[in-house]
C-alpha cells in the first residue's frame, strides 16, 4: 500500500484538467486530510500555525457538507439537500444538519435494533461526535465566518480556556493548542466523515434488496 511519502507529485506537475472538471467533495475532503497530515509530520507548527488551523477548518466543512449531500439520498428531511443550500461557512450550522440527517436515519431506518454491526456504528459515530463537536464549538466561537485564520483579526479577543487541548502559560495570560491533543480530536473527528458512508453502504444495499424481495 503507497503512503503519503511514496505518492510524490509526479514531474512537479498538477493535473489542472482533471482539477477544474472533477467536482466530487469527498474527494476534496481527503486532499485536506493528507495536507494536514504532511503539515503536521513534516513542520513546526508556530511556523504555519494560521494557514494550518485554516486548512483543519476547512476540511471540517467539506466534510459536513459532503457527508450531509449523503445522507440527504436516506433521510426524510430536505434540509439544505442541495450545493446551493449548502453554501456559507458557519460550522455549527452545517452541524446542526448533519446531526438532523443522522438521527432521523437512525430512526427511519431503526439502526439501534439491526444487530450489532450497526450499533457498533451508532457507537463509534456517537464518539466522535463529541470530538467533532469541541472542535467545531472552538471555531465557531473564534472564527465563525471562516477569516480569522485568513485575514487575521485587529481586535482583542478573550480565550476561553475550556477547550481540552488548550493549555496556559504567564499565569493564565498566553493560551496555547497542545498540537497532539488537537490533531488527535481532529482525525477522530474526520472518521465520522471517511467512514460514515462506507459503514452504512452494505446495510442500505440490503434494505433496499428486502424491500424488493
């Protein structure tokens, strides 16, 4: 299996074609993930900490919207089911929907009572839920419009501490992000979007075959 490491951009060249006419946000989503991933290895990070914390935002947003255009196909809401809709970069509000897709599926599909495979997925979805959700509060509380991390901010803004990879120095006057701890919330927070699909795909083919039977 090729890594990251063994998958160098071929002449120094970029596919534009292939770029411009290949619209798939999935695929978007997982070009974020490896630049964070290589970001995060190969750099130190008060070097690129803005574009980094950027490119870890946005990434979240992809995912969102690309797993809610999901789970539109299975859900009985219409709730911002289209790319149109889908526009705007508030975080918590793309969340909001997502969770609403998820949790009627789980009920219009009675996912609690299909064997343990499916509440194996409930579970692991529900866990990172939690560390999705701290992240998205985080930027939703310091970067709601998606351009602090940008264009950058001329006001003073007070850091709220409760944030489980956030850490103090100066007698509580400086607040840092424990890299690790953030990067870690992260990739359990991309999971619920890298396998959200893949997991329930199996179940949806065979509820889709006993419907017809």
């Amino acid at each position: 299996m090729e890594t990251l490491e063994d998958e160098k951009m071929e002449n120094k060249k970029i596919n534009l074609t292939l770029l411009l006419n290949k619209r798939e946000l999935f695929h978007r989503l997982t070009e974020y993930i490896n630049v964070v991933d290589i970001l995060y290895q190969n750099t130190i990070s008060d070097k690129i900490s803005a574009p980094f914390l950027y490119l870890i935002r946005h990434s979240i947003e992809i995912g969102l919207k690309s797993t809610i255009l999901y789970l539109c196909e299975k859900s009985d809401s219409n709730s911002m089911c289209t790319e149109e809709k889908l526009h705007g970069h508030e975080l918590l509000r793309l969340y909001n929907c997502f969770n609403q897709h998820w949790q009627n599926i789980i009920k219009k599909y009675d996912l609690k009572n299909q064997g343990e495979t499916l509440k194996d997925i409930i579970k692991d979805t529900n866990k990172y839920h939690k560390e999705l959700k701290e992240l998205i509060d985080f930027f939703d509380k310091y970067d709601e419009e998606s351009t602090l991390f940008r264009y950058g901010n001329s006001n003073l803004i007070e850091i709220d501490k409760k944030y489980s990879f956030l850490e103090s120095e100066y007698c509580g006057t400086v607040a840092l992000i424990d890299v690790d701890k953030f990067i870690e919330k992260y990739k359990n927070s991309m999971l619920v979007f890298k396998h959200l699909e893949d997991a329930l795909s199996d179940f949806f083919e065979y509820y889709e075959q006993k419907k017809n039977f």
